[in-house]
C-alpha cells in the first residue's frame, strides 16, 4: 500500500511567465509537455493551504506556515497572515526577522527596510511579488548620491494587503535567479482563492516617543493616523473575482546621531610629529588610527505612504482563469537636519597646559580614548549646519496572468508584467541639502571615546554670532528609475501519480537610471569677506545631553553642555543677501540659484544600464514508492545575461584651485558619456530530497547552484572623478565594469524536522555555501592631463623649506600668499601676514604638477565558504491558548574582514548570528503577543569615508509587543507597541574605541481598530 504522501505528488504553487510577444511560440513549445494541476505563485512551491485556508488568528496563521515547510520540497520558511487586512507586524521586514536565518537592516527611523538572509546581504536575495520580479529605485540619503543597490525597501510597501510571505532559502531550477541567499515570494489576496466576501476597515493612531527627543523647531508630530481597508467579493457564480484594498499612513519621527563623518584616518604620521612624542601617552607602534572629527547630528523625519491594489479575475470555465492586477505604491519621505561639528585637521596634542594628552589604547590596533586638537590662534571654526532633505517613489506595476489547465495531466499557465519604479527628489532645495555655518571662535577640542557614546569637551566655548560665516553650501538632485519588463511561461506535465516534468521560460529586461547633479560651493573662506554679517540669522542653543539620553555616557560632565542649530530659512536668506551684496552684479535670481539645486542632470553624473535575461528551465519531481516515503527534484537552469552600461560623467578639465586648507576645486565642462558591455551565461543544476522516516520525522538534503549579480554603480560605464581633491592625498574616482561576472553560490543543505505534535515542532538544519566572483573593489593611480596640482612646483617648494619640512596646509598657505601675492596663480582675498590668509592658489603656478588621482573600480576576487547552523521550534500548550516560538542561526564564513590590513579587502557585509523568541496566548477575545528579537555583531561597510576601514554594527535586541481584543463578532482593537527596551544602535571601526556612529530612536505605540463587515 502506498503512503499516503506518495499517493499524489504534492502541490506545488510556482508559475514562471511570459512576455505577450512570445507566449505563441512558448505555448508551442510547452503543448508537447503534459502537466499537473495549476499553480498559484510563479516563483517558487508553496503549499495549496495556503490558497484554501482561511485564516482566523495567531493559531491558524502559525499552522498554515507549519503546512508550508512541512509539505514544500526544499527549505522553505513561512509567514502568513492572522487575516486578511491583519499581517502580525506592521512592517514586512520586521515580520522575516523572526524566521530562523533572516536578519534586517534597520533604516535611520528605525524601522527594518532591508533583510540578510544566512549571511548573504540584501543585493543578493531576490524579492518577488506574487512571483515577480520588482524595480528598486533607491538612492543615497545624507549627500551619498545615486545608489547602485539592488536591494528591495520593504519600506515602500504596507503590510495591510499582505495575506503571506514565503522564504526559500533552497535553489531550483524553477526558481528565478539572483537570490543566492533567498528568493523571499511577497503574496497578495486574490479573489477566486478565498471562498468569501472579505470587507473590512482599519484605523490607527501612531504615537512615536522619538519625536519627543528633538529641538521643538525640529518636531513633526507626536500621533499620526494610518488607514487601510480591503474589499473582496467573487460573483457570477464565482466566475467573476474583484479585491480592492489600500492604505495610507504618515509617520513622524526623529533619529538623533552622534558620528564622525569623515572616517578614521590609519597610521597619520601627524601623531608620530608631536614633540617630544612622550607627550602622547602609549604612543602607538603599530597600526593606529585617529578620528578626523566629531559630529552632532538631529533629524526630524516625515513619512506618508500610499498603497493600493486592483485585481480582477475571469474564470470562463474550471480549466481557464485571467488574472489582471495593478499595484501602486507612492512612498515620500522628508527630513530637517541639524547638526553641530568640530573638524579635528590631524592636529594632535601631547600634553599642552590644561588640556589633557592624546592617549592611545594598547595592542595590535590601538585608538584614542582621548584626543586633543591644538587650535593655537582661539579661531578655529565650530560648525553649525543646517539642511532640509525630500524624496519621492513611486511604484506602479501591471500584470496580465492566464492558467489554462488543458487536459487533466496538463497546465499552462503564462504571466507578463510592465513595472516601474522610480525616486525623485520632492523639494526646490533638491534630495539634499546641507548650509555650513562656522562660528570662528572655537579653541582646543577634545575628544573621548572611552563610553558608548563619544565626547566632545570644547573649554570656554560660547556662542557669538559676530562670528559666523557661511563657509560651504551643498544642494544635490538624486534621481534613480528603474522599469522591468517581464514574461515568464511554464509547463507542467503529470507523467503519472509519481511523476512530474516542469518546464519554463522567462525573459526579464531590466532598464536602470541613476542621475546626480550636486550644486555643492566650496567657499571656506566664506560668502561674506568679513565675519559679523551673519549675525542676525535664527538660532537656538539647546541642552546636547537631553538628546542622548538612552545612550551610556550621555551625562558625562566632560560633555560640551550645549547644542547650537541655526534655522534653514532664516540661514538661506541671509545667505542670499550676502551673496547680492558681495558680489557685484548678482540678480536675485542667480542668488536663489546659488542656494538651491540645479534640475539639469544633463551636467552631471548619470549612469544608465539596461540588463537582459533569457532563461530557460527543466525540472523533474518523482515520489518514491518505498517503505520510506521519499521524495526528489532533479532541475536544470539555463541563464544568459547582457548588460550593456552607458554612463555620463562630469569632465574635469581645466583650471584647478586650492581654495581652502584640505581642498583643491576641480573644474567642470561638458559632461561626456562612456559606454560598455559585459555578457555571462550559466548552467544552474539544481537536487532536492526529502524522506519521511516516521510520520512524524522528515528529513532533508538539498543541492543547487544560483547567482547573484553585481550592482548597478559596479557595472558603470565612465570613469568619474570626485570633487574636491586633497593638496596632499591628491583626487580620487571611480569606474566600473559591465563585464564582471556575477557572484556563484553552490548551496548544499541538511535539516531534520520532528513534528511531534499538532502545530508543533523543532527543527534543526546546517547549511554550506561555496561563493565564487566576489565583487571587490580595487583601484589603480593616473593622473588626467591637463588637471595641476596647485599644491606644487615652485612656490609650494619654497614654502615647505620655509615651513621646516612641515606639511600642514596653513603654514604654506600663508608663506605662498604672504611672499607671492599677485604672481601667477596667488591671489589673495583677505589681508597678509595674520594668522590664516585666505584666498585661492590655482594650478597656474610655476611648476605645478600634474593631479594624483586614486581611480577605484571593481573586480572578480576569490570566493571563500559560508556555513552555519539553524535551529527552530514551535510549541502549542495543547488547548490552552499559550504558544511558543523561537530560533537561532549560527553563520561562520572566510570572507572576514582582517583588521590589521589597510589595503582593499574582499569582506562579506551582514553575516551575524540572529535570534528570536516570541511568546502568544489567544482565545476566543483576547490575542497578546510578544516578541525579542536579537541580532549579533556584522560588517556593515567597508570604507567608514576615510579609505579601507572597516564599519561593524554592534549587537541589536529589540522588545515588540501586540494586543487584541475582539468587541463582538465583526470589531476587533488593537495595540503595538515596538521598541519597548527603546534600544539604540551603535557602530564601530577596527577597535571598539573607534566610534563611527551612536543612534537613538525611541519607542512607538500603535493604538486602533479593525471592522470586518
């Protein structure tokens, strides 16, 4: 007698679809295959129950995933909805995080945006919705410009209208490339699958405790609405199926940031100059390293987001259903900055009157816990920025489904879909902006980084508006649109109750854009020749500590007591004026356009690539009839790839300027496109297993191979150069290359399964990758012709013997100026012979040499393993509401980042242990749940903006909690709460010491209601 799990061959839901010009050949194709029953989700096999259950609570959702992983072949984990218009989290990514292997990546709110999954970061894990591929369209925030990523922003999409989520984390053939870490299948409700009328309406008031932690100009506001609703009803005797539901939701809140923007410099020889150098306490010997400064940093932000989806169905008989739906989703974000910095300019202190010693940690890598910059002249500049930032995306996604079953072996089923999405900036100012006020008052700065949260000391520092100036402006336009068009067609035909042959094809075409253009003003010197016209701009001086206060070390007594933030209206008027009244000629509105972003990305940098896929599939599924039920799927996967990038670039030709101490100005002129293409093609086998060894123990091994694909800004066309250089680093820039291969995984997986009782289980699964082509960076020096160096030749050798050898800009700013005024090239703005002249030196002089350029680009490195350890557990407490659930991942891999290196490194980002625990109780009224989620210690970058250093994100646990109470049959109330031990996250370089970034949020409190008619 068979067993009754190889009676029928399970079910399993996955399409792949076609692009309308080619179904007639595909279908010619595809009639010579005989198929089994038709499948739901293209992307990847889930169960029926899913498509047939309706969902009713905590209980039933837990269930229905159980079926999920119990009945799929491969490793596939599971989230799925209590109810239709009720997801357990209120953000799809916080939802993963509590699969075993999921990590998240957590945006400046807060909130998770982006997930890793076993290791392997967001640019490698595919992210489909109801089985297609979507358009990312992401850009830089802060100033960081076009982004290359191809990482999918959960962010952008609401939880409302999601019915499952669905982790593969096994490759087959069936299964579209790209996800080397998971293919993550986003599913919506369609009206033929749910056997009834679903309407219902909710509401929410948001209350968010972190907008409370910013200055009042700072401060959107504290509650915030959200409402969704859904409505799905068939007709005609459920031939006909309409589901209609959206949702909109504005957030207000704050991240208050302590930083250092400009990296840590290794092994400055600055430090080694300090005379005597006993006067640096553990003056270090080997690789050392020292903060270039110290910033401050508040941010009020402002989120609505718009979501909506139309699907309508036809189903003429049993055998044949259309599927037509659209998805939109208008994501937009704003934000106000302030911020307050001292530039530290690699001048180092022994000990020195009553300001302490740089002191140095011990050891192979060795940091300052105190550092101390000497201002001898009392005139440095004490910066007070201000900025206001604006994005939009939109995403809009149409697709046509059609599932013929044409006999009772076989099924057809063809999908194609056209979708764009698409971020632009959504104010005048641009997507950012930044105004640098310096106050020219600020002495010795010292720096300790011996607590979590770093302290800068600034003695006898006040404020004095006569002494400001507006010293650099930045206004950037990032733009990023990417379209796909995608067709996928696919086969199934049952040979018999044991045997099963699928067969596919798809064609992806993948257009992307990335465009900036910075209208950034360099003027260090200032925009008023003269100190003292800028005093009349709004400012506030603020209590710094009370903006930290989650963040040990906040209170320390040696912490510079005050904040001071300066309006951006108020700043930019002013600015304005000044502009006018200094510079004779100037209209108001060139003066407005001085201060404000330039829309045409016509002269500036703008990377254009447009990516083509072809593939083609095969995949057998046979069910043995054996005393041990077992189950295999053997699948082959034929993928080809051309990549053909075009990329604008600004020229810098032309005049050079050293304007300022540590800048040198590059010219632009007419922007010029450079133009490559790349092509690949693999063969992807792909073997699952599974064996049944008792009714109530499966257990599993899996082979497949996958690809993941490098990013955009890696396969950029020209060569693009950075602006400013530095007099003594020289510039730096970057190009890229089509023609990189993408990475290669080869995956092999064992896990056991004891499902020991009803909606119960424990798990455990070890997992191997074998990653090959890693994408690296490396660079390579050249100088372009025509673009000198104004920090040499004649006068700057005359200056550096007058200087005794010494480097530092100021000295031989101020010999050049003082001895060479008026030559070629020298001319100085202010008057001579005072402490720091000011004025520009440009590659006119006698002598000068050519610019030293870094150019960095990428390249196909050595692979290295990846390798870890799942465990999972779910229990019931029989009938009496209480449940529990929990997980741990363990992931190792070679790919590491050494911290006793300097130089480019192949590291792979995001790999840390996770874990989760969450405990439920539920009844007829009452549904409470509980959730920590912890996440261990990751590479988060590398590059920290100041060369090869590394950025790690230290150890994160988060406390989440929601309660519902059900008033009657149809009214349910809510409340989330989320960030219950109001965590704060932290990151650092190669030592502790080494602080990058400390960030503080704050809780979140959700109170609301839900009425199903």
């Amino acid at each position: 007698m068979k067993h009754p799990q190889n009676s029928k061959m399970r079910p399993q839901a996955q399409r792949v679809r076609l692009k309308p010009v080619a179904w007639a050949s595909s279908v010619a194709l595809l009639a010579g295959a005989a198929a089994v029953q038709a499948q739901q989700a293209p992307a990847a096999p889930a169960a029926n129950a899913l498509e047939t259950v309706v969902i009713t609570g905590i209980r039933k959702s837990l269930d229905s995933a159980v079926t999920l992983k119990r009945e799929s072949r491969g490793l596939v984990d599971g989230i799925v909805a209590e109810d239709i218009g009720k997801f357990p989290d209120t953000n799809l990514a916080e939802s993963m995080q509590r699969i075993a292997g999921v990590s998240i990546d957590r945006s400046a709110s807060g909130e998770g945006s982006k997930v890793t999954v076993r290791g392997v970061g967001p640019d490698f894990n595919m992210v489909l919705l109801n089985g297609r591929q979507m358009p990312t369209a992401v850009i830089g925030w802060e100033g960081a410009g076009a982004n290359g990523s191809r990482a999918f922003d959960f962010a952008n999409l609401s939880s409302d209208s999601i019915s499952a989520l669905e982790v593969y984390k096994t490759a087959r053939a069936e299964s579209p490339t790209g996800g080397i870490g998971a293919t993550i299948n986003v599913k919506t409700a369609r009206p033929l699958d749910v056997r009834e009328r679903i309407a219902s309406i909710g509401v929410k008031a948001n209350y968010d405790a972190s907008v409370g932690r910013l200055p009042e100009p700072l401060q959107g506001d504290k509650v915030t609405p959200e409402i969704s609703g859904i409505y799905s009803d068939t007709f005609g005797n459920r031939t006909l199926g309409i589901a209609i539901s959206g949702s909109y939701s504005k957030r207000d809140s704050g991240s208050n940031k302590a930083y250092t923007q400009n990296g840590w410099g290794t092994n400055d020889p600055a430090v080694k100059s300090v005379s005597p150098a006993g006067n640096i306490v553990n003056q270090p010997t080997g690789l050392y390293a020292t903060s270039r400064d110290l910033r401050y940093s508040l941010t009020g932000m402002e989120r609505e987001r718009l979501n909506g989806q139309v699907t309508l169905q036809f189903a003429p008989t049993k055998d044949l259903k259309f599927t037509v739906d659209h998805t939109m989703a208008v994501n937009t974000l704003s934000s106000k900055n302030a911020e307050m910095s001292s530039w530290f300019n690699n001048s180092f202190s022994g000990a020195l009157g009553s300001n302490p010693p740089t002191k140095f940690t011990t050891g192979s890598v060795a940091a300052p816990v105190v550092q101390t910059a000497i201002w001898e002249d009392g005139k440095h500049d004490l910066a007070i920025n201000t900025g206001q930032y604006a994005q939009k995306s939109k995403l809009n996604s149409t697709g046509f489904n059609t599932e013929w079953k044409v006999s009772d072996a076989l099924q057809i089923d063809l999908d194609a879909h056209h979708s764009k999405s698409k971020t632009s900036p959504d104010s005048p100012f641009g997507t950012y902006n930044a105004l640098d006020l310096a106050m020219f008052n600020q002495g010795n700065a010292t720096a300790y980084y011996d607590r979590d949260f770093p302290i800068l000391s600034l003695p006898g520092q006040v404020f004095d508006g006569t002494k400001t100036n507006v010293t650099g402006t930045q206004f950037r336009n990032n733009l990023s649109d990417q379209t796909i068009d995608q067709g996928q067609a696919r086969g199934t035909w049952r040979i018999d109750a044991d045997n099963k042959l699928l067969l596919g094809l798809g064609f992806t075409k993948t257009k992307n854009r990335s465009a900036s253009f910075n209208n950034q003003n360099n003027d260090w010197s200032g925009v008023a020749p003269s100190l003292g016209q800028f005093a009349g701009v709004k400012t506030g001086t603020y209590n710094l500590s009370s903006f930290f206060g989650r963040i040990p070390g906040h209170d320390d007594s040696r912490l510079f007591s005050s904040f001071y933030m300066a309006d951006f209206d108020s700043l930019r008027a002013e600015a304005i004026k000044v502009k006018m009244a200094n510079t004779p000629g100037m209209t108001q509105a060139q003066a407005e356009a001085y201060f404000a972003a330039a829309p045409d990305y016509t002269k500036g940098d703008d990377w254009r690539a447009t990516e083509k896929s072809s593939s083609a599939y095969a995949q057998w599924d046979h069910a043995f009839d054996t005393a041990i039920p077992m189950n295999v799927s053997v699948g082959v996967r034929y993928e080809t790839t051309k990549v053909d990038a075009s990329s604008q670039v600004v020229s810098r030709v032309g005049a050079t300027n050293w304007k300022s101490q540590n800048e040198i100005d590059l010219s632009s002129s007419t922007p010029i496109f450079g133009t490559k293409s790349g092509k690949y093609t693999y063969w992807l086998p792909s073997i699952d297993w599974d064996a049944d060894l008792a009714d109530n123990l499966k257990v599993r091994a899996s082979y497949g191979e996958n690809i993941g694909r490098p990013g955009w800004n890696q396969m950029q066309g020209g060569q693009s150069l950075n602006n400013p250089a530095n007099p003594n680093g020289g510039g730096t820039g970057s190009t890229g290359d089509p023609a990189l291969k993408p990475l290669k995984s080869k995956n092999l997986d064992f896990s056991a399964e004891w499902y020991y009782a009803k909606s119960s289980y424990a798990a455990l699964g070890v997992f191997y990758k074998k990653v090959n082509n890693f994408v690296t960076t490396s660079s390579f020096d050249t100088t372009i012709a025509g673009i000198l160096n104004p920090a040499s030749g004649t006068y700057y050798n005359a200056a550096l013997a007058a200087c005794g050898g010494n480097t530092q800009p100021l000295c031989i700013r101020n010999y050049i100026f003082n001895n060479y005024n008026g030559q070629p090239g020298v001319t100085a703005t202010s008057a001579l012979n005072i402490a720091e002249v000011t004025g520009s030196i440009t590659g006119a002089v006698p002598g000068a040499t050519p610019i030293p350029f870094k150019i960095t680009t990428f390249k196909n490195g050595p692979g290295d393993t990846i390798k870890g350890l799942e465990l999972n557990f779910q229990h019931m407490f029989s009938n009496s509401g209480f449940g529990v659930s929990g997980n741990f991942t363990k992931v190792k891999t070679g790919l590491k980042f050494n911290n006793l290196r300097t130089d480019e490194q192949a590291a792979l980002l995001g790999v840390s242990d996770s874990a989760n625990l969450v405990g439920f109780y539920e009844n007829d009224a009452w549904s409470i749940r509980a959730a920590y989620n912890w996440r261990g210690e990751f590479l988060a970058a590398v590059g920290d903006g100041n060369g090869n250093n590394p950025v790690y994100t230290e150890p994160y646990g988060q406390v989440d909690m929601s309660v519902g109470y059900k008033v009657g049959k149809n009214l349910t109330l809510q409340l989330d709460l989320l960030n219950l031990n109001d965590g704060y996250i932290r990151q650092h370089g190669r030592t502790d010491e080494m602080l990058v970034s400390a960030i503080q949020t704050g809780r979140r409190f959700l109170i609301g209601a839900r009425y199903r008619f």
